[in-house]
C-alpha cells in the first residue's frame, strides 16, 4: 500500500527542516535558517481505557492483514519500502527526513522532544563506556562511526487509574516472654531468666485506596522491554500535542504492544505500591498478605512518543543494546568487557603481588 510523503521544507530554500533539539526548533540542513515551532495551548487530556477497548474491539472484527507500505521521496522521487511499524524516517537514496501517517487504530496523542542531541548522546555514551577500562577496543572505535546512535521516536503507553484493594491477612506483634534457662556459668550449670521474642499473628483485612498518574509503559518490541522501561522516568509534565514538526530528521514508529496488554505491565508496576499500601494499613511488626483483589477505576491512557537514541554492537557473536533517555540523559545497556584486557590486568597484579612478596621475605 503507497502512502503519500510528508517532508517539511525550508520557505527559503527548498531544503529539508529538521528537529533541532539544542533548539527546539526547526532547521534547514541546507541553509541553517530556524523556524520557530509555536508553544502548545491546549492541555494533553487522557482518554477512557474501557471505552476504547470495546471500540477496539468492534474494529477487530472488520480487521485485515497490515499492508507493506511505501511511499515515494518528495525530494529524489524515489518508491521505497518502509519497516512495518516505522513511519518516519529518512529516504535511503537522498537521505530526505521522510514521513507518513500512521496506521495503527490508535494514533499518538502526545510527544516528548529530543532535548539531547546527536554529538551530546555521543559524548554522554562515550563518557559511561569510558568508564569501564575493560571494555573492548573495537567497541571504542565502533563509537567514533557516526552511525552508531539512532534517534528514534519510541511509542510508549501512559496510564492513569485509582485503584481499590481488597485484602485478607495477617498482623503479626512482636511480644517478649520471660522463659528459664540452663547456662553455664564458670563450668557449673545455672538457671536463668531470660526475655525471648514471641509474635501473637491475629486475622487481619480491609481496604486500601491508591490513585497513579503516568505510568509509562514501552509499547515497541525494537528494544528489548526491560532496556525500554529502565530509560524511563520520562517527564511527562513535558508533553506536547502530537506534531511531525517535533519528528522530521528522526525515526518513529508505531506501537506493536497493544493497549491492553500494555496496562497489564502497567499493573506489574503498581503492584509493589498496593502492597507496601497493604501492609502499612495491617499495621504491627510483621504482616501477611494472603489474598488482595484490585479494582482498577478510572483508567485513562496517553499514546506517546518519548525520544531514544539506541545503538547495538555486535561483539565475540553477541548483540549489546543501548538506549539513551533524550530527555534526562539515562543511559541503560550491558558493557562489553575485553577478557584480554581483564586477563592482563590479573597478570599485571599477581607480578605486583609477587614483587611484593619477594622483598618481603628478603628482610
Ligand atoms: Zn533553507
Ligand atoms: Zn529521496
């Protein structure tokens, strides 16, 4: 299926705007020329989660498999594919910052701009790779290519809900009886009285309230999920209405976790919450919880883009993946270690350790 192209043009040259985050304007590649983007006015509201299941779930049934989509550069006039769920990117002849609609049932509502640029990100990974000795050479060197960071526009979902909790236990008081013991004392055997800890459980239940605002959740499989999560928090008190001004120059793509199965992360992430709710409200010294049942009411939703720079190195047969938070600057990834580089520096030591040793004995 043939999408038609979006690519936003400079009014003085005909060259190709881009998102410029130290800015946050826009920016002619050709002639450096800045455009202002103008500063949202409405507030970004969220929609009713049920409502829009059932919705969803009516379409479903009209449902058709997605089409391959392409489209055609503006600029060099070339058709080409785009990657099922991207739909911003840059033509692969011209390198034109290229976009289309998006196709998903639910489009994004809200954007978090690229704050942190290109040459920043890099600085940034190179200063938390740095940091690790042990990292290999090649990984070094991969950092000097200039294609070794992707801005990405990642879909996340964000929930709001009040939940009430349900639950059954048990409180436990700690209490301190006075029991006699035999001891020795000088190699005879005493009797003595001697405080022991008791715990008296008694049957505990009630009902604990807690409301959640903007629970992020990763909603691309780009990623891996934990890495997608662990870049968060994201600043949320920073949205702007969904807008391709905030886009040009980046890649985007689409959310392939759904809106359901997004929220059930979601309550994985506000479980450990309700608990700790729990187990302040059965009060004493210990607690069980035996059994808690949840109500999830007033759930609203956001579909967002949050800005990621991601790079991935294949090293000794492995893949590592990076993501850098463009907006706070986390970095999240595993580090290469060179076993080489560690071997020696075990060798390097032992000879020190031995050195050591030798003059030792020699005094
Ligand atoms: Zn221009
Ligand atoms: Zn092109």
């Amino acid at each position: 299926m043939n999408f038609p192209a979006t690519s936003l043009t400079c009014a003085g040259c005909g060259g190709s705007q881009v998102y410029d985050p130290s800015l946050g304007t826009l920016s002619c590649e050709f002639c450096n020329t800045q455009t202002e983007i103008p500063l949202p006015t409405q507030a970004i509201s969220a929609h009713d989660y049920r409502t829009t299941l059932y919705t969803l779930n009516d379409m479903q049934k009209e449902a058709t498999a997605t089409p391959q989509k392409s489209t055609q550069c503006k600029k060099c006039a070339a058709s080409f594919e785009l990657p099922q769920k991207d739909f911003a990117l840059r033509c692969p002849y011209c390198n034109t910052p290229v976009m289309i609609e998006c196709i998903q049932e639910i489009t994004p509502d809200a954007i978090i701009p690229f704050y942190i640029n290109h040459k920043d990100a890099k600085e940034r990974f190179r200063i938390w790779v740095g940091s690790r000795w042990f990292a290999p050479n090649a990984f070094k060197k991969y950092l000097g290519e200039s294609k070794a960071l992707i801005g990405y526009y990642f879909p996340y979902w964000d929930y709001d809900t009040q939940t009430v909790t349900q639950y059954r236990g048990e409180r436990g008081d700690t209490y301190y009886v006075s029991v006699e013991k035999n001891i020795i004392v000088n190699g005879k055997r005493q009797l003595q009285t001697v405080q022991e800890a008791r715990i008296a459980w008694s049957y505990a239940s009630g009902t604990v309230y807690a409301g959640f605002d903007d629970i992020t959740v990763g909603a691309s499989h780009t990623i891996k999920r934990d890495r997608l999560d662990a870049i968060a928090p994201w600043h949320t008190d920073d949205l702007r209405p969904f807008d391709l001004k905030y886009i040009t120059g980046f890649k985007a793509q689409e959310y392939t976790v759904e809106l359901q199965e997004g929220f059930e992360i979601a309550k994985d992430i506000i479980a450990p919450t309700i608990k700790q709710k729990i187990r302040a409200d059965i009060g004493g010294d210990h607690q069980r919880i035996h059994s808690a049942q949840t109500q999830y009411n007033n759930i609203g939703y956001k579909n967002l883009l949050c800005p990621v720079w991601i790079a991935s190195f294949e090293w000794n047969k492995k893949i590592y993946q990076y993501a850098i938070n463009a907006q706070t600057g986390k970095i999240v990834g595993e580090r290469p270690y060179s076993y080489i580089k560690i071997a020696f520096a075990v060798i390097g030591a032992m000879c020190v350790v031995g050195i050591i040793m030798y003059f030792g004995q020699g005094k």
